[in-house]
C-alpha cells in the first residue's frame, strides 16, 4: 500500500542523474560566460576526444590557454564540482528518505493489516468468549441443580406455575402419605409480629442505624454482645405478647389429618407453632428460638467450647446447654447479658446468625432434610425462601417428585421460582382453617372410595366399528397386563358395581362428588354455572345425557394436548380440536403403566382437558381414532360425563376409564389427580 506521492517522488528521483555530466554543467552554466561552449567548439573542431580537466586547462593541441580563460574555467570548474557533489548528496538524502518512506509505508500496511486481523480476531474472540461464558454458565447452573440435589432432567421438567384452589389443596392433602410444612413470617405476621427484615427492624447503636442482617451475625455479636442483648430482648418483648392465629391452629389440627405423618418447619423464631400446641417432636424451628439461650461453642472455656456439633455422640450435651432467655427488663438499661451457670462464660441467643451454619443438635437441620426426602407433599406457607435451608428444601421435594403448593397473599406466576409449584393466594390463618375444614370431610371417605356405577353408557353406539389397537398403544400394553391381573378379586367389574350401588344407596344426597372439588381458581364464569357446574352428580349425569348431544372428550393422559410423555398419538388426535382444562369430579387417577381413571364415590376430581371438536364429523371421526387408541372396549370402558371446564360451565364428554379393571390398592394414586404431576423416575 504505496501513496500516489511516493510513487510520484521515486520516480522523480530515478530520473534525476546522479552525477550530471560535466559537459552539460559547463553548457548550462550561464554564469560564467560563454567559456564552456567557446571550449567546447574548439575542441570539436580539433575532432578531440580529451576530457576537459580543470588541472590541466589546456587544448587538445597542448597549447597554453591565455591566463583569464584558465581563471574563468577553473572557477567555473571548482564551482561545477561544489554542485555536483551537492546533486550527488541530495540525491543520496532523497534516495534514502524514499526508503525510509517506503519502508514507513510497507510498516504501515503491515500495522494496517495487522490491526484488521486484530480487529477481526477480537470480534470472534468476543463470540467464542460469550460461547464459552455460556456453557460455563450452562455447567455452573448443571453443577448447582445436582448439588442441591435436582438432576437438569428434573430442572427441565419443571411445570408452568399454576394457581389452585383451596379445595383441590385438600385433595392433595388427603391422597398424600407423608406432608412436609414449612412456614415462614407470612403466618406470624399475621399475629402482628413485625418481619424484622428491612424498615421495620433497624436497631440505633449510639447514632448509628442497623439493618437486622448487619447486626444479626455471631460477628456482630461478639463485638458488642451487651448492645445486641438489648435488640433481642427488645424483639422478645414484642414476640411475648403475641398470640398464635386460626393458621397456627389448623396446622395443628393438620397433623391428626395426615396419613403417614406430618413434619412441620418453621422459619420463625416467636414459638407461636409451640404455643399452638403442634407437637414438639414433629416440629423443627430451624432458625432457633428467641426465648432460648444456650453456650457459644466459639469462646474458650464455654461448655461447647471444640465440641463438634455434626457429632451424634454430642447432641445431647449441645441440647443440655439450652435455657430459658430471661424476661426483657423494665428499662433497657437494666439489661445483662447472662452466664452459663456452669461454665460461667457469657451466653447467646439460640439464633441462627447470618454468618453460621444449620446444625443438628440446635435446629434439626439433618431430621429436616430426611423428612422432605420422603415427602409427597410440601406446603410452603408464607415465605418467600430466601434463606439456605428452606430454598434447598424446595429443590430435594422437586428432585423427589413431591408436590410443593405454595401458599401466600400475593402470587406471581410469571416469577421464575414460582415454576413447578401449585400456588395459593391467601392468608393462611384464612386458607388453612378451610383447607383442613375439606379435608376433615374427605377423611370420612374410606383409603379406597368405594366405586361408582359409570352412567351414560347408554349413549355410547356399539354399531361403531373398531380396528385394532394402533401399534405402542396403552391398549396393547394395558391387555397383557389386564390379562395378568385376571381373577383377582378387587379388580372384578362386577363385585366392585355391586358395592358402589350399596354405598350409592346410602349416601347423603348432598354429598356429590366434586361438589367444590375441581373448581378452577380463576372464577370468570356465574355462580349459577358454577352451581350447576358443581351440583351434577352421577346419577344426574344420566339424565342430562340422554338427551343432550356430546360435546367432546375429556382427557387426562397421553391425549392430553399438553403430554409429555411423547407418545406418538398425542398431535395427531388433539389436532383440530379446541382444549381447555377441566376437572371430573368424582374420580381418581390411578397409573398402571398408564393413566387410568377409576370413577369413585369421592370428593376428589381428577384434572386433565376438554377437547372440543369443530363438527359431529370430526366428533364420530375423533370418537374411533380415539376407541383404538385406548382399545375400547376391551381394556378402557368409555362414558359420558358432566366435566367442569376452566372457561365456565360444565360440558358433556365422553371419558375413558377402567372403573372396576383398575387394581386400585395396588397402584400408584396420583395425588392431585393430575397425570402431569406424577412422580416420574
Ligand atoms: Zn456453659
């Protein structure tokens, strides 16, 4: 890359003679007179061919030159050298400045060319470090979910958010064995124990204002233990007078209510729970208590002083230390701080501090963690799982396949944490008390609600001509296993019909299946829908069914639209049909390898959607693809049912199930009766 001017000024250069002949300086010189061409003309006509010399200044015929012609030409000649040798030097310099111009030039190329690849090299650098900064971030968030003890497979798994009502909480709650509860300062709150957290819990320390998460550290404490005294004693003073609420007590009456045991964590350091009366032995205030005291394993000559508290063998000796934290003075000036009694070196506050670690002996941080592994319910109440302990609860019952509801007064479903969790908006001395009220009433319903007598059947043409279960099908897998289960007695139609209709015989009227039980959260529709929606019962969905058209199906397995199981069928068969969510009241899901839904004499409903199709051609077209998908009617029994759809309404569809088929103490029961909420390994 060479300039137009350094082209233009080599070549000039390369023109110019480096030593000018002498001839032509003597011919140009003008100064000097006409000597050179008088000299010249002489020698010309003397045909001589003797250069010119300046010492010699004689004719080519040797005879002397007259004196002032010598002087002239010698002058003339010293001064023809002087700029000779001026050409010769300045087409040196110019010579060499082309060089170094030259030179600079290739240099400048070079850095040009050099700069681009740089530039251009960056800007992939900038792409492969934001690739690599990815998958750094890719392996970091895979590294953290196995830490926490959840797989990606699960982390990918995760549902979408979805609000729940009460009713459908107590379903839950009445099909799950063993429930976790953890509750946070959403449920003291409401017994007007401030959060201490933000605005309201600052402390002044002389002129200076604390945040609780300054001053809550055992650092803190140490540094001015007798100042930190007073801010507990002054939390206590409020935590006193406080009084547990009509959630506090429905988590006690929960505990009776739970099958297989209920655990309850709490994040709350007030003794409400206690003071309730939920069970000590089942109750676990990971974050300490304020009306507890006890030893400080960090100061020499303390009674924990090197004990390790991870130690079984110590957990006894940690506990002995705890006790009761004086009553809060009349004046905070006439706080102390107290002494053990055995060791003699002051005590601290049984408090998790900000800067320490969950142990076993003081909080139960390892029974707690046992307990959520076995879980198939966590009812978090209250928190917004900020802290270590309960958010990695959250991540084991995910891992675990457990059902984690969330309950508080402000639900957003657009929040990344709230994915894979049931959501309910309330107060919990609100919710609870109505929650555990629905599940007292379906307590009364027998482990095994007995079954009910499937109706509209009559509906159903049997002039429908059937193929052959489509290849992979649940019909396929569900013959052999039909086949196998032959001859046992709890699976046998007609012992299990004989005995609904006893128990049909007997019922209260007023108790319907599904009577609250499957109403969707949002309620955009009438209360006269929803009463009519909800007071259907099985015996009235005959009578509306035989003379009103169905409308779709109700699916709850793999033809749902919304399957994950990847079965091949789900796309073709949902394609063209509109969906919405919907619940059949009075039935559970059992799964068998597949979905199964028993129709039951229950309060429970189980959730999937209503299909609808667009024509009674796409109806009957729907109706056959969907009898060989589920091998109708040898291995599912199909009928009509009132469903109760999200939109409003209730809707008349047919429903596939296995009512009587289903060895029901032998399944997996799907809690919330939701096929996509199920335990998958
Ligand atoms: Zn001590």
């Amino acid at each position: 890359m060479e300039c137009l001017s350094i082209q233009m000024a080599t070549k000039a250069i390369a023109e110019t003679p480096v030593r000018t002949p002498l001839t032509q300086i003597l011919s140009d010189e003008n100064a000097e007179g006409n000597f050179g061409e008088a000299l010249q003309t002489s020698c010309k006509q003397h045909h001589c061919s003797t250069n010119v010399s300046a010492t010699q200044p004689q004719s080519c015929l040797g005879q002397a030159l007259p004196s002032d012609i010598v002087t002239t030409a010698k002058a003339s000649l010293a001064r023809c050298e002087d700029l000779r040798s001026q050409a010769t030097k300045a087409s040196e310099g110019a010579k060499k400045a082309v060089a170094e111009a030259k030179a600079a030039a290739t240099n400048l190329s070079h850095t040009i060319s050099t700069i681009d690849a740089v530039i251009s090299d960056a800007s992939s650098f900038e792409s492969q470090w934001l690739s690599f900064k990815k998958k750094f971030d890719d392996l970091t968030k895979m590294a953290c979910a196995k830490l926490q003890g959840m797989g990606d497979a699960s982390a990918e798994r995760k549902r979408p958010a979805e609000v729940i009502s009460e009713e459908r909480v107590a379903q839950v709650l009445s099909r799950a064995s063993k429930v976790v509860v953890l509750t946070g300062a959403g449920i003291s709150s409401e017994s007007g124990i401030p959060t201490f957290r933000g605005a309201d819990g600052f402390w002044t320390v002389g002129s200076e204002n604390y945040q609780p998460q300054e001053l809550a550290t055992w650092e803190k404490f140490n540094e001015m233990p007798g100042e930190l005294w007073r801010w507990y004693q002054y939390r206590w003073g409020i935590c006193r007078t406080a009084h547990p609420n009509d959630g506090h007590r429905a988590l006690v009456d929960l505990e009776d209510l739970v099958q297989g045991g209920l655990t309850l964590v709490t994040q709350n350091i007030d003794g409400l729970h206690l003071q309730a009366g939920s069970d000590r032995r089942r109750l676990y205030e990971i974050h300490g208590r304020i009306d507890e005291m006890r030893c400080d394993e960090r100061l020499e000559g303390a009674c924990l002083h090197g004990v390790d508290l991870n130690d079984a063998t110590n957990f006894a000796k940690a506990r002995a230390t705890i006790t009761q934290t004086p009553a809060p003075a009349k004046e905070e000036t006439d706080e102390h701080l107290p002494c053990c009694s055995v060791c003699g070196v002051r005590q601290r506050p049984k408090i998790l501090w900000f800067d320490e670690c969950y142990n076993e002996p003081i909080y139960g941080s390892r029974s707690v963690q046992d307990a959520t592994q076995e879980c198939d319910v966590l009812l978090v109440v209250g928190t917004q799982l900020t802290t270590g302990l309960p958010s990695n609860m959250v991540n084991v019952a995910f891992s675990k396949g457990a059902t984690i509801i969330k309950m508080d007064t402000i639900v957003d479903l657009s929040d990344e944490k709230s994915a894979g969790m049931l959501h309910v908006q309330g107060k919990s001395g609100e919710a609870l008390p109505r929650i555990v009220s629905e599940l007292r009433k379906m307590r009364q319903e027998p482990a095994l609600a007995p079954l009910a007598e499937p109706s509209g059947t009559v509906l159903v043409s049997k002039s429908l001509s059937h193929g052959a279960p489509l290849a992979g099908s649940p019909a396929l897998s569900l013959r052999r296993k039909s086949l196998a289960a032959e001859g046992d007695p709890i699976s046998s139609p007609v012992e299990a019909r004989s005995a609904a209709r006893t128990f049909a015989s007997k019922r209260n009227s007023s108790a319907r299946p599904g009577a609250i039980l499957g109403t969707p959260p949002t309620r955009n529709r009438s209360s006269g829908a929803l009463k009519a929606a909800a007071s259907v019962s099985l015996k009235d969905c005959a009578t509306v069914g035989a003379g009103s058209p169905v409308e779709g199906f109700f699916v709850y397995g793999t033809l749902r639209p919304d399957d994950d199981s990847g079965a091949s069928w789900t796309k073709s068969f949902c394609e063209g049909m509109e969906s919405d969510i919907a619940f059949l009241p009075g039935a559970s899901l059992y799964v068998e390898g597949y979905p199964a839904v028993s129709l039951e004499q229950t309060r429970c409903s189980v959730r999937g959607c209503f299909l609808q199709p667009s024509s009674s051609d796409m109806l009957a077209a729907k109706l056959l693809e969907a009898d060989r998908i589920e091998g109708y009617p040898d291995l599912y029994d199909r009928t009509v049912m009132l469903v109760n759809t999200l939109s409003g309404g209730s809707r008349l569809a047919y429903v596939y199930h296995r009512t009587g088929r289903t060895d029901r103490a032998n399944c997996v029961r799907i809690a919330d009766g939701d096929w996509l909420s199920r335990k998958r390994g």
